[in-house]
C-alpha cells in the first residue's frame, strides 16, 4: 500500500499538482467526459487546490470555477474564483451572483478523522449530503455531480437520494484510492428537474 501512495505522490509533484487526490477525478474524467470545454463548475472541499487545477485546465479559459474551502488553495487558476468559507455557510443565492447556473458540482470534502469509524462515517455522509443540496439548487439540467463518501450505513441511502435526482449514478471506487479506504466516489450525470425516470444504476456497481 506505501508503494502506491508514494507512487501518485511522486506523480502529483512530478507533474506540479499539490495533491495525489487529483488522479482520481482525472481517472473518473478521462473514463466518462463529464468536464467539457466552457463549463461552469462549483468545487467544493478544494484546498489544496489539485481538483480545481485540473478542472481548470478541462473547461479552459471559456469556463469558469468556483472553489471553495475554509483554507486557501496554494496556487488559484486565472479562471477560477475562490470563496473561503465553509460548505455550510455557502448560499446558494451566493453562487448564482457569480453564474445563474452550473454545469458541474465537485466534492472532494471528507471530515477531520476520529479513528472512530462509524462517527466518521455519518460526518462524511453530512458532508455528501450538504454538497448533494447545493448540486441541487445550481445545476443546469442535465448536469452532473461527482462527490467522495465514506462507505457505511447510511451509504446505501445518500446513493438513492442521488439517484432520485440523475439519469445515471455510479459508484466508483478509482485506482488510485487505496484498497483498503473506506472512500468511495459518487458520479451523477444528467440532473433532472422533474425526478421522473429512476437511474438503473445499483449501488453494488462499483468500478472506474
């Protein structure tokens, strides 16, 4: 296991990202293509700053990124817009001063961890689920949602809250996640506003 985490590690420096993390949003992007040219994208949880660098570079200068955390990304992309301060305290009449809408939420938020499995666990899932609530108020129909969690218990029940809200969602497990972290990665595209037609996904489709 030290092998692959000094792996992406010497990687991410290599290759002047501030974080390894960045190798599972590039995985789960250069396999679906949900980040496209122009997009407009909230970034949550985005110190030190590796997701929002690369999400910059997909969407290019036409698109825009908005990153959020409490703590301040290292470097900050010409195209992207940072907002210190908690996921929490984020409106989102707050984010449609900056756009009337979004293409693309992230979240790479995790909670401080306890060693304390379960409690560790219902603090990811808060975490999900706040970022889950503001994917709903900005998305654009059709949009897409992309969310680190923590398997647990009450998993199985923020996946279908997901899945009442996309056309599709998967749960991805990335290779560069270690085998045995309890993360896993939620991937929803195609946001619709009606809820009508149910994703056919299953929670136990777990893959990259």
């Amino acid at each position: 296991m030290k092998e692959i985490k000094d792996f992406y590690f010497r990687r991410a420096k290599k290759e002047g990202y501030q974080a390894r993390s960045v190798y599972k949003l590039k995985e789960v992007q250069e396999k679906y293509g949900f980040l496209t040219s122009g997009q407009m994208v909230v970034d949550l949880g985005a110190s030190p700053g590796s997701w929002t660098k690369y999400a910059a570079q997909v969407i290019g200068e036409r698109g825009r990124i908005v990153a959020i955390d409490l703590d301040s990304p290292l470097t900050l992309p010409a195209n992207a817009i940072f907002l210190k301060t908690d996921a929490f305290d984020v409106e989102i009449s707050d984010l449609r001063k900056i756009a009337p809408a979004f293409d693309v939420v992230l979240s790479d938020m995790a909670p401080r961890t306890s060693g304390v499995k379960d409690m560790d666990h219902l603090r990811s899932i808060s975490l999900a689920e706040r970022a889950l609530d503001l994917a709903l108020g900005v998305l654009n129909t059709g949009g897409a949602f992309f969310c680190k969690v923590f398997q647990g218990r009450d998993f199985p029940g923020f996946f279908e809250g997901c899945r009442r809200h996309f056309r599709s969602a998967k749960v991805i497990k990335p290779r560069s996640s270690r085998p045995e972290s309890v993360e896993v990665f939620v991937l929803c595209m195609g946001f619709r506003a009606d809820h009508e037609d149910r994703s056919t996904e299953s929670i136990s489709d777990i893959r990259i």
